[in-house]
C-alpha cells in the first residue's frame, strides 16, 4: 500500500438530510449521506479513510470542512456546481424510508463512479459500497472485485431492497462481494436469509451481517458455518439515523487494522452509539478516538468481551 492510499474507501453518497421522527420531530438540513456516518466512524479507530461521493453546492461546507480536519480523505469528492442530493429521512413504526427530494439530482447522478476514484487509492484494503441504486452498485463491485480473492475487501450495503424483482441484478452483485450488510427491512424474500443469501451469490462472499436496528445484530460466516451476534448499546437513543453506516464503517476499520472478526464487531458498537446518542450525524462530528477507545475499554474489557465464544 502506497503512504497515499487510505486503508478504506467509502463509496457512496453526500445527502442533505431532512430527518422526521415517528413523535413528529424534525431536523431539517442536516449534512448526511451513508458516507459521512461510515467514513466518521471508521476515523475514530485510526484507520485512513477515503470518501469517494458527489457533494453539491448545498452540501454544508463546515461538515467537509470537519471531516478534513479528522484525518479523511477529500480526493475523491467530485463538486458539483449545482445543488447536490437531498432525502427525506421518514421513520415509520417497523421501517425508514428514505425519499429523495423531485427537484434534485436524481441518485445516480450523485453517486460516485468508477471515474471518480483517484488512482492512487486502488491500493486501499477495504472498499465499501455504502446505499446507492443497483445498477451503479453492481457497476461498482465489479471493477473493485480483485482477480485473487484475499488481496482486497469488497463490502455493500443496499438501496434496492432485496425481493422477487431484483432476485437476477442481486445474484450478479452478490458474485463480486465479501462482506454483505443487509436490515431486516432491506430484506423482503420469504424463507432463511442464510440459506437463500449463499445460494445467491457463491463462494466469494464469506460474511453477512444482518442489521437488527435498536437489537443489535447478528454475523453469520459462510466459510466456517458459525454466527455471532451482538446487541447495540448506547448512553441515551436520541436517532437512530446513521446507526447501521457507523457500524459499517467501525466494522470495516477494526477488520482491517487487526484482522479479528471479534475486534470488529466491537468496534462496530462502539461507532453506532455515537450516532445513535444525537441528531444525524453531529454524535459522530464531535466525537473522538479517545473517546471510542475509553468506552470500548470500559464495555469489551476482559472475559465479557463480545463474541469471544460463537453464539
């Protein structure tokens, strides 16, 4: 790896959140997108991170401004010279739902291409595909995907839901993927996920992980046949949004700093409560790495450490 390559690349998009909660609460023009949760949380465990996205005009500088200051990678940001992409966050009793706004972009014109990666990042260890459309997911998976399995990571979590008419496009995407995260509302087949999952997508992807929101989760391995699961923990449940991407992002940097599935999930916990404890992303803006190590010491330390028997 190149001293300019970041150890994970977080590929997706720079939203301007307009998030209502189930009480009627609202938080209007809020810098979000799945990249800013993921990439925020990857940083407080020391991994260098990429953000490759597409940021509009409206997109809040101070926030870009903010992640620059913590370390993370701005090269593969492409600027529009328009108002960029705006969704409406809508949390619903059992699911959220996100509605991008008519009079913007529409979301593949501010989702990252393969273009837009800077050449100097392909030596990077993990790359994540955060929520885009299918089509641009799969465009993306397959010229990531490395020829020898082992030399880099591919992971993605969806936008399309995954059912009956998106069965064909996801059993192509599912081939170029190591690592699958995927919520229990994202997933719309009847039958077992886990046996449904393999058989979709063969041997090259070896972990799913199935978010379970405000329960936690759980791991399954395909290559060993085993499963962890974990519960989510947090000071006090302000929002959920951006809970499941700073996992993702937590996740993705222990993995590939240390190399232990155990680590990662730890540190995947860590990452969402900070989310979780405030509106969209400002938990994760203000916190810090020595903050996510003295709470990761205080919940993991010792033998009660998550995950160190499988479930």
């Amino acid at each position: 790896m190149t001293s300019s390559s970041p150890d994970v690349v977080l590929l997706g998009n720079l939203l301007v959140d307009d998030i209502v909660l189930r009480d009627g609460s609202t938080l209007m023009g809020e810098p979000g997108g799945a990249v800013l949760h993921a990439a925020l949380a990857a940083a407080l465990w020391g991994a260098k991170v990429g953000i490759c996205s597409v940021a509009g005009t409206d997109y809040p500088a101070e926030a870009l401004e903010q992640l620059a200051g913590k370390g993370i990678d701005l090269a593969g940001v492409r600027r529009l010279d328009r108002t960029g992409g705006r969704a409406w966050l809508l949390y619903e009793p059992a699911v959220r739902r996100t509605v991008h706004h008519l009079d913007c972009p529409s979301h593949a014109d501010v989702s990252p291409t393969l273009d837009d990666l800077p050449q100097s990042w392909a030596a990077a260890r993990a790359f994540h595909l955060a929520p885009m459309p299918l089509e641009r997911q799969l465009e993306l998976a397959h010229g990531l995907a490395p020829q020898s399995p082992g030399t880099r990571l591919v992971s993605l979590d969806p936008f399309e839901l995954v059912r009956d008419g998106t069965l064909t496009a996801w059993r192509e995407v599912l081939t170029h993927i190591d690592l699958f995260f995927v919520s229990e509302d994202e997933w719309r087949l009847a039958g077992d996920a886990d046996a449904i999952i393999p058989a979709l997508a063969g041997p090259r992807l070896a972990h799913i992980a199935f978010k379970r929101g405000a329960r936690g989760g759980r791991l399954v391995d395909l290559h060993e046949g085993r499963s962890r699961t974990w519960s989510s923990r947090a000071r006090e449940v302000v929002d959920a949004t951006g809970a499941g991407d700073a996992f993702a992002g937590g996740f993705l940097a222990g993995l590939v700093t240390h190399g232990d599935v155990n680590r990662a999930i730890e540190q995947g916990i860590v990452s969402a409560s900070f989310a979780i404890e405030d509106w969209g992303g400002r938990g994760l803006l203000t916190a810090t790495p020595a903050v996510a190590a003295a709470r990761h010491a205080d919940w993991f330390a010792g033998a009660e450490a998550l995950g160190r028997e499988p479930s």
